[in-house]
C-alpha cells in the first residue's frame, strides 16, 4: 500500500469512525442512563437520511434542510419516548428489545409508503463539492473532511454538555442512581426525554450528514444497527468516550479490513470485538 | 479437644489501596457459636464473604476441618460442608418457600445432571427439605411464595435453605437484620438449638443476641481483630468499650 | 415454570388441528405449516437459553444453520439415510455449540449477547464469502434424505405431506422432551440459575457446568429445526445463519412468553400466520406486523402466553 491510498483509508477510516460515534453516542447514552435497549436506533439514522432527501427536495437548500431535519427528529424522539418508551423502563430489557424491533418494521413500512423503495441520493452542497490535493495524483473530497470537523465539533459540544454543565451532571447521576436523582426533586422523565430526543436527533443528524456520501436507501438502517451496538460495547456500555475510541477504532479496522484482508472483510468488525472483549470484559471504558 | 472445623491464619484483603480486612486470625468450633461484632465499615462482611468463597482473600489462610479452601469458588466451599445466610435476604423470591428449600438440598445430589426423572421424585431431597423448614420454623409455610413471606418468614427462609445443605460449619450474616422483638427471640432460640451439631460464625450488630448465644467473641475493627475472647472478658475490656460498645448502646 | 393450563389447552387444540390440516389444506399452507413447525422446534430451543436459564443469545442460528449445512454438503447429491444424518447433524451443532459455549459463558449480560452475535456472525461471514459452501447463493438439495426401515420405505420426504407430519412429530417430541428436562433437576438448576445464580453457586452448584451443558443441549435442538429447514426447503443459503434469523427466533419467544415453552411456539405461529394475513390484506404488511408487536409488549405483559396466565398478587418477573 503506497502513502497516498494509506491516506485515503486513513482518512476514510476517520470519517466513518466519527459518524459511526455520532450514532453510537446516542445508542450509549439511551442505554447507559435510561437502560433502554433501542433498537430503531438504525431505524432513525434512516430517517435521517431520507429527511435529508425530502427536505432537500422540498427547501431546495441542504443548510437550511439540516437544522429542520434535526427538529423534526428531536419532536419525533419527545413523541416516541412520551407515547412508548416510558412504559418500558420497569420492564425486561427484552421488552425493549421486542418493541423496538417493531418499531423498525413500522419505521421500515412508514418510509416505503413516503419515499418508496428506491435508492436516492442527495447531492453534496455547492459549497464543498470540491476536492484538495493531496499528492500529485490523489485528491480528497472537501464535503467528507467537512462531516469529520462537525463530527469533532458535536463530540466537543457533548462533552462539554456532560461533563460541564448541570444538565450533565443530572444526566450522570441519572444514570447511577435514578430514584434518588427523583428524590432531589429532579424530574427523571422530563430528562429521559430529552435524553431520548437527543439520542434520536444524534442518529438522525449523522444520516443526513451521511446522505451525500452514502446514498439514501432502505436497509441502510439496519446494517448500521449492528455495528453502533458493537461500537458501544466495544466502548463500554453508558461512556460517550468509550463510543468515540471504539467507533474509530472499528471505523479504522473496517475500512483498512477490507483493503488488506478482503477475505476476511465482513468479520473483521467481529474479531475486533472478541478480542477487546476477552481483555477487557466490561469494553474499554466500561463500569462494572 | 476436637480440631477447630474453621479456622483463618492472617486473613487479609485489600481493595485497591484500602486494606479491608488485615491478619484476621480466628477459630470456630462445633458445637460452639463464635461471634463477630464490630461497627460499620469493621470488614465483618469482607471477612464472611471471604470464608463463604464468595471473595478471594488477598493474603493468609482459611482451613476447614483441617484442609486448606483458601481462594476456592463458592460452589467448592460449600460442598466441603459450610452453608452461609446472607444479611441482604438471598432467596428465590419467585419459588414457594418448600421449593427454595428442595433446590438448595437438591445440590447435594452427587450430580443434577438427571434430565428424566420428575425432581419431586427424588424423595431423600424432599425429606431434607422438610426437615430444613421444620427446624428453622416455617413447617407450615412451605407452600407459600417466598416474595409473600413477612420479612422475618424471609430470614428464617434465608437459615432453612442453608440447613438444607446439610452444613457442618454455618456461616450466618446478621440474621437479625430488620427484626423486631419476637421475631429476634426465636432466632436466638433457633441458633442456640443449631449450635448443638454445627460450629456457627455468626455476624451481628444486635448485642443482646450475641451475649445470649456467643460462646466466643471477637471484636473487629477497621478491619483488624481489636480483642478476641470469651463475652465476659469482652464485656470487661476497657478497649473495647472504648472502641465500640461505648458507642451508645448498639441499637435492639 | 409451567405454562398456564389455558395455553396448553390452546397448544393441544392446534395439535388436533394441525393434525387434520393436510385434509383440508392446499399444498402452498402446508408448506407454510411445516415452515412454522420448524420454526418453534428453533424457537422452544432458544426459550431453553433465555426463558428457562437466562442466557439471551443473538446467535442461535448459529447451531440451525450448521446442521442443515451439513446435511446439504453431505445428503445433497446422494441421499443418506435420516437415521444417521439427522443425529449426525445434531452432534455437529452440539459440537459447536460446546466450542462456542466454553468461550462465551464466562460473560453475562449485554455482552454475552453480542459476543453470541459476533460468533454467529463470523460464521455466516466466512460461509458467505466462501466457495466451498455456495457463497451468497448457498447450496441446494438435490434429493431428500430417505427413512427405511429393513427395505420397507413408507416415508418419502421428497414428498409435502410426509415432510409436514414428519415435522409435526418432531416438533411434538421437542417439546415432550423439553418439559421433561426441565421438570428434572437439570431443569430445577437451570431456572434457579436464571433467578439466582450467585445464590446457586453458594449453594453448592456449579453453575457454568450447567449453563454449558444447556446452551449444547439448545444447539443440538436448533440443529434439529436447521436440519429439517434443509430438508423442507431443499437449500441451505447463508442467511438462515444471519443475526436475521437469530434475532426473529429471540422476538417469537419473548412474545409468546418467555419461559413457557409452549409460547414461544405460539409466538412463531403468531409471528408467520399474522405475516402471511397481513401481506394478504396489504403490501404494507410490516406495518401492521410492527403496530401488533408494539401492541402486544404494552398492553400483555407475559406475551401472548401471558393471556392464559391467572392474576397474581405481585410482578413475576418484573
């Protein structure tokens, strides 16, 4: 492998491991702080994607399609958590597990009656669809180092917002002990619900940032599913720092898998897991 | 004079940098009840779930009937003939109270791997069982859910099922815990009865049980043994006054 | 744990039906029937693991999916005799299981889900990509295996019907052989596991012994169900190992009940019938399926079973 295509899957690697966190981030904090096992969570990234498309066509301006996307998504996460979720937190995880799954199947039918079934693609914005040179022969496009920087930008805010602010803190301590964050007059179901909301609105953001790159269509929810639950145990169950190091690292091991071992490609992701497992039992990050 | 069934040599464990418990060195007999006071935090706990295999201990020596079990896993220590009860209640809420009972006589089948047989058959365990409910009090209640047992019902349930393994050594963890005046009394007379056959280690904060059934004491301290002796020199040892019975009267 | 009278008088009422069915039915339904048979003989093995023991595995398909690989690489072109095959194929999947098993059992929780997923997931990674196997098309059966006892043959799996009653008395053997481990110590120390584990381990029981020698007896029992899906469906493609399938077969048990047996095989049926009606009323089948799951996990809170379960004072299980 020469430096310019070692710097391509590098950079390559970078970008999927920090939309890879984007998403992840928002599976570990649903799951860390309110103990609820989502799994539409690939179902939202989808959404995501396919606001991108709508909205897009519809405003006729990917910037303004963006935050509009994200409102929708938060109101849609307040929804879900308001009409379904806050039943389930007394019950088996595996109550989650089944109702979430129906929910990607009402999710999955919901866009096939919207949107159809085909593949659509949303162009890259005129403002970065360009591409800087990196050696004589290979150039990199603008638009991917750009959803890298704002991936940056969000891991920063969101760690600013846990570990600096009150809301953080009640977020925190939320997670370790819920009754008495109750008992200090703090309303737990107001703050699951936001959690909830920005967990939706992280997966969703990451599939319209995705949607130029990735093209819009109706599995691509369910291959990500998968991979952000091994990115958070991986990265330990609840630690946001945890989903980065592990989403980077998996962003990096699946793109460079596929080009140095090909036939091994698809259980790369796997090994990796089994391997960070069987020296860190709880994940890099994880508590006991 | 027999062997002691339990006993520790320099019993340590640390947690990190915390010293939990440091050189604990203790004896317990059968037919004698040997208890273990001190105030929170002393280590008691660390220190039974060491014997109970439940914890590794850091450094020094558990032996039982003369054998080494130090660091053994708990399924191990409790085939070798100790039964522990837990201060936290540990039963299977979801069984009736005769079916906690048959379970736990149920492990001293040689093996459970028996996949064909209807385990009520099994009649020597049902007989265990019985015998279990009967000496810890609850005859009469083995039908009933152990999630709609009284709490004292649950403590009780908590001594029947370690019976049920048929125990030489006991290891009981404030079995008093949460219970009021009748209740406590007849699990003092309960243990009074079972320290005939069995060497008890017992754990408690409620002094008047333990001045009524302990035949040897040993006060703990920040997790080492402060003094050890019979309760009436106990009682006497200005140091231990100071450092813990003075304390105000440990709350009944 | 018993399942409730009104549900095993619901599962015999099915049985009879089940029985006469063929009489009735036309070949396309019972197809699907025999579908759905299989489907609950994989779906009581893997209430076994999650119901009964606690163990919630992700990669069951796994061990169904081996067995019917091996039937088609083995029995594809010339038949063999089910006398032998089927308990071969059984073996291979408790084999796989055990191997599987010894590393995985040491975690708990999330993470043994996943680390069950990721070995599922290797597996069907690696016959996908692979030749030897059929890659993404898999391998197709070109005959059945044959049932002759000394020259006399009666029963013809190349034929629907014998297919279906042979999977109708497998699927009722499963679950006679399933209640009746778990009415015996074995099965006592599996649900004591699931309640209590740490407690069992004071008890004096060693529980991992228990916890494998369980997942190797689901295994074999998915082999069982992958086996016959070989048979029924005359290929084996890579999917039928895929966390799809896994994943399917956890949903049919949680809502059927979990830890009834006989709900989980009701939720396979509840789960293929309601799929089948649905996509007859409206290409937008998913939906309705989703909308009833969704239903179903707020409004009955034992799954589908949990109807028949009388009232008590107090949660079973939270």
């Amino acid at each position: 492998m020469d430096f310019a295509t070692f710097l391509i899957q590098l950079l390559n690697g970078v970008q999927y491991g920090l939309l890879l966190f984007l998403i992840a981030s928002g599976l570990t904090l649903i799951f860390g702080i309110m103990g609820v096992i989502n799994l539409a969570h690939g179902s939202f990234y989808m959404i995501g994607a396919y606001l991108a498309f709508s909205l897009t066509g519809l405003i006729g301006n990917f910037w303004l399609a963006l935050p509009a996307g994200v409102a929708l998504a938060v109101l849609l996460g307040i929804a879900l958590e308001w009409l379904l979720i806050r039943h389930l937190y007394r019950r088996d995880h595996l109550y989650q597990v089944l109702l979430t799954y129906g929910l990607i199947l009402v999710f999955g039918e919901l866009r096939s009656i919207l949107f159809g079934d085909d593949v659509h693609s949303v162009a890259v914005p005129a403002l970065l669809n360009f591409s800087i040179r990196l050696t004589d022969t290979l150039s990199y496009p603008v638009y991917r180092l750009a959803m890298s920087g704002v991936c940056l930008l969000l891991a920063a805010g969101m760690y600013w917002l846990i570990a600096r602010t009150r809301l953080g803190m009640t977020i925190r301590a939320g997670s370790v002990n819920r009754e008495m964050v109750q008992a200090l007059g703090i309303n737990v179901g107001l703050l699951y619900r936001l959690v909830f909301a920005l967990g939706v609105a992280l997966a969703a953001f990451a599939g319209m940032l995705a949607a130029p790159v990735a093209s819009v269509y109706p599995g691509m929810g369910n291959q990500v599913l998968i991979i952000s639950f091994v990115v958070i145990v991986i990265g330990g169950i609840g630690s946001v720092r945890g989903a980065l190091a592990a989403s980077l690292l998996i962003g990096l091991a699946d793109v460079f898998g596929q080009v140095v071992f090909p036939q091994i490609a698809g259980m790369t992701v796997y090994l990796v897991m089994a391997a960070v497992l069987v020296w860190r039992p709880r994940g890099l990050f994880g508590s006991a | 004079m027999a062997e002691a069934a339990l006993r520790t040599e320099g019993l340590s464990r640390a947690f990190g940098g915390l010293a939990a418990v440091s050189g604990v060195s203790l004896e317990c007999r059968s037919g004698s009840v040997h208890a273990v006071i001190g105030p929170n935090g002393a280590g008691k706990t660390t220190l039974i779930n060491m014997l109970s295999g439940d914890l590794a201990p850091s450094g020094g020596r558990i032996e039982l009937f003369g054998e080494d079990v130090t660091g053994l896993p708990p399924e191990r220590i409790s085939q070798r003939g100790v039964g522990r009860s837990y201060q936290k209640t540990n039963i299977f809420l979801g069984f009736s109270a005769f079916e906690n009972c048959r379970l736990a006589a149920q492990s001293r089948l040689p093996s459970s791997m028996r996949f064909f047989r209807r385990a009520e058959r099994y009649h020597e365990v049902n007989a265990a069982a019985a015998r279990a409910l009967a000496a810890a009090g609850l005859g009469d209640r083995g039908d009933v859910r152990a999630a709609a047992l009284s709490h004292g019902e649950q403590r009780q349930l908590e001594i029947a099922m370690t019976l049920a393994t048929a125990p030489r050594v006991l290891l009981l963890d404030e079995p008093l815990a949460g219970m009021g005046a009748e209740e406590s009394a007849r699990m003092v007379a309960l243990i009074r009865a079972l320290k005939e056959r069995h060497a008890v280690l017992l754990v408690e904060h409620d002094m008047d049980a333990v001045f009524a059934v302990a035949d040897t004491l040993t006060v703990m301290v920040n997790g080492t043994v402060l003094a050890s002796g019979r309760p009436s020199e106990i009682r006497a040892s200005r140091e231990v006054q100071q450092a813990y019975l003075g304390e105000g009267e440990a709350h009944v | 744990m018993e399942a409730p009278r009104g549900l095993r008088v619901l599962l015999a009422v099915i049985l009879i039906g089940l029985v006469l069915f063929p009489l009735v039915g036309e070949r396309f339904y019972i197809q699907y029937a025999t579908k759905i048979m299989i489907l609950a003989i994989f779906a009581m093995s893997l209430d076994l693991l999650v119901g009964y023991t606690g163990l919630v595995s992700l990669g069951h398909a796994l061990c169904y999916g081996i067995a019917g690989y091996a039937l088609a690489l083995v029995g594809g072109h010339a038949a063999v005799s089910l006398w032998w095959s089927l308990p071969a194929a059984m073996l291979v999947s408790a084999l796989a299981a055990l191997v599987v098993g010894v590393l995985v059992l040491r975690t708990a929780g999330i993470y043994f889900i996943m680390v069950t997923l990721a070995f599922a997931q290797m597996l069907y990674y690696y016959v996908r990509d692979s030749e030897y196997f059929g890659g993404s098309d898999g391998i197709y059966l070109d005959v059945r295996p044959t049932l002759s006892l000394f020259g006399w043959a009666p029963v013809d799996l190349g034929n629907q019907l014998h297919r279906y009653y042979l999977t109708l008395a497998l699927a009722v053997a499963t679950y006679v052989v399933l209640r009746s481990v778990l009415r015996s110590p074995f099965g006592r120390v599996l649900i004591g596991i699931r309640d209590n584990e740490p407690r069992m381990r004071s008890l004096g029981f060693p529980t991992f012994r228990y916890k494998l020698a369980c997942f190797v007896l689901a295994g074999a029992l998915a082999g069982l169900a992958g086996y016959m899906t070989a048979v029924q469906d005359g290929i084996m493609n890579p999917e039928q190992l895929g966390w799809h399938r896994s994943g399917e077969a956890l949903m049919m048990v949680i809502l059927g009940g979990m830890g009834t047996l006989a709900g989980p095989a009701l939720g396979a049926g509840a789960l293929m019938v309601l799929e089948l009606v649905f996509s007859i009323w409206t290409k937008y089948w998913q939906l309705l399926l989703g909308g009833f799951i969704v239903a179903v996990v707020l409004f009955l809170p034992g799954g589908l079973g949990g109807v028949f379960a009388r009232r008590r004072g107090g949660a079973d299980r939270g």
